[in-house]
C-alpha cells in the first residue's frame, strides 16, 4: 500500500492550508501514533544540505534591524549552517535551555495532534527540505521553515512558555470546537508577529523570519497595517495564506503574548462568534496603527 494511501487512509487528510488537495510530501505511513517519525540524518544529499545552507545564508544576512534581538541572539543555537542540524543534537541543546525538544515528523499533520505535541513541549520539524526549484517559496513547511523560522524562539523562556500554553489551550479549544479562532492567534503571533521594540518595529514570527522577502516587507513597507496585539481582534480576523499578510499585529513584550493566554478561552470565543469577521488588511475606527520601522 502506498504510504500517501495509508496516510490518508489514517486520517492524515493532506493538511493543505486551503491550496486544495494534494497528497502529503512526507512519509506518513512511518509515523508513530503521536505522528514523530525518525529525521533519517544520512539520507540527506549533499545538494539538500547545500540548499539548506543557501536558505540559512540568505536569511541570516538580511536579519539586522529586521529580526528581533530574542531572534537574532538564539539562532545560533541550530548550529553550523553548512548542513541541515541533526535534531537528536539540537534537542539537547534546547532541553537544556528550556525543556523543549523537536520532533521530525512527516510534514503538517493534524491539529489535535499538533497541540498535543506543543502541550508536551515537543515541537514538530518536518523531515524534508524542500526542492531546488521551490527555494523562493514552498507551500508546506518545510525543515528549513520550522527550524529556522520556529526552533531559536524556542530557546527564549518566556515565547517557550507561551508555545506550552497554546498547546495546551489548542486541546481545550478542540473540544470548544474553536479550532479556527486559535489558529488565528497563532498565525498572526507564532507565524506573522511583529514586537515594537526602543529601536522600532521587529519580526519574531516563523512564517516571516524564514521568508526572504516578507522579512524586509513586514517592518518596512508602507502597504500592510501594523495593529496593536488584540486578542478577540485577532480571533475575527482573516488570514491571507498564499500571499505577504495584509495585517500585522504587534505586541509590545512576550511577556504580553504569555499573559494573553492565560486566561480561559471559553468566553472570548462566545463573544468573538457574537461579532462580525474581520477581512485582512482591514482597520477599525480608533484602532491603534503602528507605522513602518525603515
Ligand atoms: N503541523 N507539522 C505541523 N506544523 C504546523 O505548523 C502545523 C501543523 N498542523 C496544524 C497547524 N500547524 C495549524 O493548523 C495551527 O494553527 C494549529
Ligand atoms: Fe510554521
């Protein structure tokens, strides 16, 4: 049997963010029921940890006034860019920092068992890199995407905290049927979040870090709205997902982002459903707006 078959066939729906369905890229069928696979370190080519050091090089060059400093300090951690990071190595590390390991799995899977996972302090890092001709842009995180873009924050102790708590809240809102809300609040936090900072405004989500050119646009361009973090705001609000983001919400400490989930959600769902949806790139009278920082 196929292991697309089987993995579809296991209820691993090919999680696609809305591009359609396609089977997955990875090996599902390997999987363990928590969907950790093995990372299979000595099956990477040569030209799949030449492309990997490409993707770090362009990244880690533009960082600078653009990535936070939280950013900027930690990825270091994942080592020498020259090779994609052996993720047995990098667990160590980071367990040391902040109690968090990460698991190679097969590519995106499903949102109960992607908060499971966070919830136990584990995140998920997709096995495969992407291809030569995907280098710009790839649909599907990839183990550039997720090591890149999400392991370094993992070092910081407060944002380590705040993935746990949304793991944890990720369980409850599944039984709230509240998926779609807190995937808004992790999109416009964990993947396209903005910090103010002394020095102007700064990147700390994963989705713009590993992005060669939504990095520079996210600070500096005129185009998008840069609002206030707003929990409910957020929650009403639509993404954009094949596209740079039309909004960009900021917070001003992670302190802030640990606080927001601190609270049960339970409530905040019922009036968030009780309100109109908010379309990207939209501003409401009297809303707090942030200008570009270059
Ligand atoms: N799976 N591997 C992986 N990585 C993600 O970032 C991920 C996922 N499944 C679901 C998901 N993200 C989003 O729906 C989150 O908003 C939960
Ligand atoms: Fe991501």
């Amino acid at each position: 049997m196929l292991a697309n078959e089987k993995a579809v066939n296991q209820g691993v729906a090919p999680v696609t963010y809305g591009q359609g369905e396609r089977p997955p890229r990875g090996d599902y069928a390997s999987a363990r029921a928590d969907y950790a696979c093995d990372q299979n370190w000595s099956a990477y080519t040569a030209q799949e940890h030449d492309l990997y050091r490409r993707l770090y090089e362009r990244q880690a060059s533009q960082l600078e006034g653009l990535a936070c400093d939280e950013f900027i300090e930690a990825v270091q951690h994942l080592g020498a860019p020259h090779q994609i990071p052996r993720f047995d190595e990098l667990s160590e590390t980071l367990r040391r920092a902040t109690r968090w390991e990460v698991v190679a799995v097969p590519g995106l899977i499903p949102e109960e068992a992607f908060f499971a996972l966070l919830a136990k302090r584990k995140f998920p890092v997709t096995g495969w890199i992407r291809k030569p001709e995907e280098f710009e842009y790839v649909v599907e995180p990839d183990v550039f995407h997720d090591l890149f873009g999400h392991v370094p924050l993992l070092f910081n102790p407060m944002f380590a905290d705040y993935m746990q708590a949304y793991g944890a809240g990720g369980l409850k809102a599944s039984r709230l049927d509240a998926c779609e809300l807190l995937a808004r609040l992790y999109w416009y936090t964990v993947e396209f979040g903005l910090i103010d900072t002394p020095r102007g405004l700064r990147a700390y989500g994963a989705g713009i870090l590993s992005s060669a050119g939504e990095l520079r646009h996210s600070v500096c361009s005129p185009q998008p709205s840069r609002v206030a973090f707003d929990l409910q705001r957020i929650m009403r609000t639509r993404y954009k997902i094949d596209s740079y983001q039309a909004t960009y919400f900021v917070i001003e400490s992670f302190q802030q982002l640990f606080e927001a989930t601190s609270p049960d959600f339970t409530p905040i769902y019922r009036s968030v459903r009780e309100l109109p949806q908010i379309d990207a790139g939209a501003v409401l009278p009297g809303e707090r707006q942030y200008a570009a920082s270059c």
